[in-house]
C-alpha cells in the first residue's frame, strides 16, 4: 500500500500513519466514473482533428495561419461540444479571459447579473472594485444570493429589467464556504433563463472544473465558458495563457476586445508552444483524475484527524478544490508550511501571509510548481479571515499530493503537540 510505503519512506509513525491507513481504506473502490466518459471525448477529439506531426508547430510575430493554434482551438470546440474556441498565451490569466469576455458582451449602460453570489476576490474587484473595474466605466452590476441553490424569485426579477445582457455564474466556490454548482443543477437553470430572457447571454467562469464532470457548461446551455490553460486543460505541460469557448459570434466579440476590432481571431502566435498546449490537452484528463484522486485522500485523511471537509472524500466531486475549515490562523500557517515542504521546486521556503492584488485580506499561499500558477500541480492557499478555511488544488501526481496532505498534517500534529 502506497500510504505504508510513504509512511517508511518520510518517517511517519504514530497516530497520523494510524489516520492515514484508514483514509487509504476508505478510498479503495472508489470509482472515478466521469474521467471514463471525459478520456473517451477527448480520444474521440484528437482522432476526428487528424492532427499531423507538422501541426505540432506554431508562429511567431503576429502569428497568421497558426496552424498548432488552429487545431489547438478546433480541438477546444469539439471537445467542449460548441461552435468556437479562443484560445491564446495572451491571455494572462483566467480572470484575464473572464473579464474579457465579460467587457465583450456587456456594453457600457447594459448590466451583468451573477447569478452566483458575490464572484471571487480579484474579479469582483475587476468587475465593481478597482479603480478603472468595469462597472466603474458604464457597465451596471447586479447579484442574486448562491447558497447551493439558485434563487429563481430574485433572478427573474432581475431578468425582467431590460438591460441585462449577461448571466454570470461561477462555477467554482473561489474563497466562499460553498458548494461548487455542479453541470446538472445549472442545466434547468440555463434552460430556465432562455425561456425568460433568450436574448440573455449565460457566460460561466470554468476555471478548475474543465473534464471533472462528464460534461462541460457549453453541453448544458451555456453561451460562453472562460478559463485558464494552466488549470485542469493544460495537463500540468501547457506553459501559459486562457481560454474563451461557446458560439462562435460570443467569441468572436472577445477577439475584438483582446486584439482589435477588424483583426479578431486571425492574431495570435503559440510562440514555439503549439506542441505543449497540444500534448498537455491530450494528457489532461488523466492529470485531472490524479488530482480527484490525491484530494480524495486528503479530504479522507483530515476527516479522520477530525476536521470539516468539503466535498466529502468518495463524494462526486466538480472541480479540483478541496477546502479544509481549520479553524484559526495559526493552523493555517502551520499547513502551508508542511505542504510547502512536499514541493518538488522552493520545497525549502517558508510561505508567508501578504498582499496580493485583488484581495482585501493578506492571503497565505503555498506552491512549487513548474509552471507558476499552474494550480493542477499541487498547492494550496487562504485569506486570513474566518471560518479560516484552506483550499488545496490540484495534484499532478496523485501520491504527491497525498505526500503533501501527510506532510501538512504533520506539521499540524506538531503544534498540537
């Protein structure tokens, strides 16, 4: 058994090899059902584009006729089951494709409604906050109140106001004490909404729940779905840049808005890259099953040490998130340090609360991967404010991350000692 072997390997005895054996118990036959049906779409992708070898290689300079960007993109629509895909290293970040998106389809005196609560800490602050935020240049914003459940009664009253132009929803519980909205509960949603308002564009923020679940935003109704492709896409390969997929005029207006009107999709070089984004797609969901799989034991082993967890080890699981209510700073601090110590890069640093850009409070965060910010790879982080919750991420490696989840449960132990 891998825990056993773990355990003999980094000297971990006790009460914490005790909890760890168990998790490992509970997690056997545990299936990940969803990753069958996500590795079949994406096989029958690849196999229906014909790429060739020499389509493996991109451009430069203003990067006409791309054709590793071509294929790269065509592979996106087939496998997200929608008309276009925009998918470019000028993207800087998922937020970055959000906010695109969201400036390309709501125009100055029109109105965005999430229907998802409050958006997490650097978009709101994009979108309502910041100096230069979009709402503070003509576009309105407006919220309906997510707990689990979508409050029907406040967005059709919403919906009924004319100027709405977009539905917002966050897929992914960003910093909140929620749940993450699974492809079936805002399927009757999406439905529901294009019988009040079919002019109203559903644009979905996708970041971390890409090839989780059987089906993607876009199969379920979804205009436009946004992310990054140093997430769950990239395979822990793909070496930067985001994503815009859904109808093809929706995209269409974001590559006016991110290159200029009259060039739109026709920019964009992959910079020699073609070949990672390519081959990182292609092994993405086999990394993503790794990842559901390491935070599966983590969720298991710290259930058993006695926190709250969510979701629940075994339970279906919509993206590559796992909170932890640890309960105080200290704990915080203390699990950041251990899971830090894991990493296979900056294993030796110390991770320190500070300011990032975006958020209100400092925020802890551990890391060491290959490519900055690729949150597939293993990592974790919080703001420092109640209930002092921590969200681990990713996993390329699924014994990596339960080395990792060993490590940062150590280090608690340690404490409490």
């Amino acid at each position: 058994m891998i825990v056993d072997l773990l355990c003999d390997r980094f000297n971990i005895d006790g009460n914490l090899r005790a909890a760890a054996s168990r998790a490992e118990e509970r997690m056997h036959g545990v299936r990940y059902e969803a990753q069958e049906h996500v590795r079949a779409n994406v096989f029958a992708a690849f196999l229906d584009e014909g790429l060739a070898e020499s389509d493996l290689h991109g451009s430069y300079g203003y990067g006409y006729g791309d054709p590793a960007r071509r294929h790269y993109e065509s592979l996106l629509a087939r496998i997200f089951g929608c008309e276009a895909a925009l998918a470019r290293l000028t993207f800087a970040s998922g937020t970055h494709a959000i906010v695109a998106s969201i400036a390309a389809c709501v125009l100055p005196g029109k109105a965005l409604l999430s229907i998802t609560g409050k958006p997490y800490d650097t978009l709101r602050n994009a979108i309502a906050d910041a100096p230069g935020a979009l709402a503070r240049n003509g576009m309105r914003y407006r919220q309906t109140e997510f707990d689990e459940e979508f409050d029907r009664n406040a967005i059709e009253q919403q919906l009924r106001r004319d100027d709405v132009a977009a539905v917002f929803v966050q897929r992914s519980r960003g910093y909140a004490p929620r749940r993450s909205a699974a492809i079936d509960r805002c399927e009757p949603i999406f439905a529901w909404i294009k019988q009040v308002r079919p002019d109203v564009a559903i644009l979905v923020d996708n970041c971390y729940g890409e090839l989780v679940e059987a089906r993607e935003p876009t199969h379920a109704g979804a205009d436009l779905v946004m992310g990054s492709l140093i997430k769950n896409l990239g395979g822990a390969i793909a070496p930067a840049g985001g994503y815009v997929a859904g109808r093809a005029d929706l995209v269409e207006r974001v590559a006016q808005r991110l290159y200029a009107p009259g060039l739109g999709a026709a920019l964009g070089p992959t910079l020699g890259f073609g070949r990672e984004l390519i081959q990182g797609l292609f092994l993405a969901p086999m990394i993503v099953e790794q990842a559901l799989r390491g935070l599966d034991f983590i969720a298991a082993l710290f259930t058993e040490l006695g926190y709250q967890v969510d979701p629940q080890p075994g339970e279906r699981r919509t993206d590559i998130v796992q909170a932890i209510r640890l309960g105080e700073e200290q704990s915080l601090q203390r699990f950041a340090e251990g899971l830090q110590s894991a990493m296979p890069v900056n294993a030796r640093f110390r991770p320190e609360p500070g300011a990032v850009p975006g958020y209100g409070e400092p925020v802890l965060m551990s890391g060491g991967a290959f490519i900055s910010g690729s949150t597939i790879e293993l990592s974790c982080d919080a703001p420092l404010r109640e209930p002092y919750e921590m969200y681990v991420q990713g996993g390329a490696i699924a014994e990596h991350a339960m080395l990792g989840g060993l490590f940062a449960a150590r280090a608690l132990l340690r404490r409490c000692a």
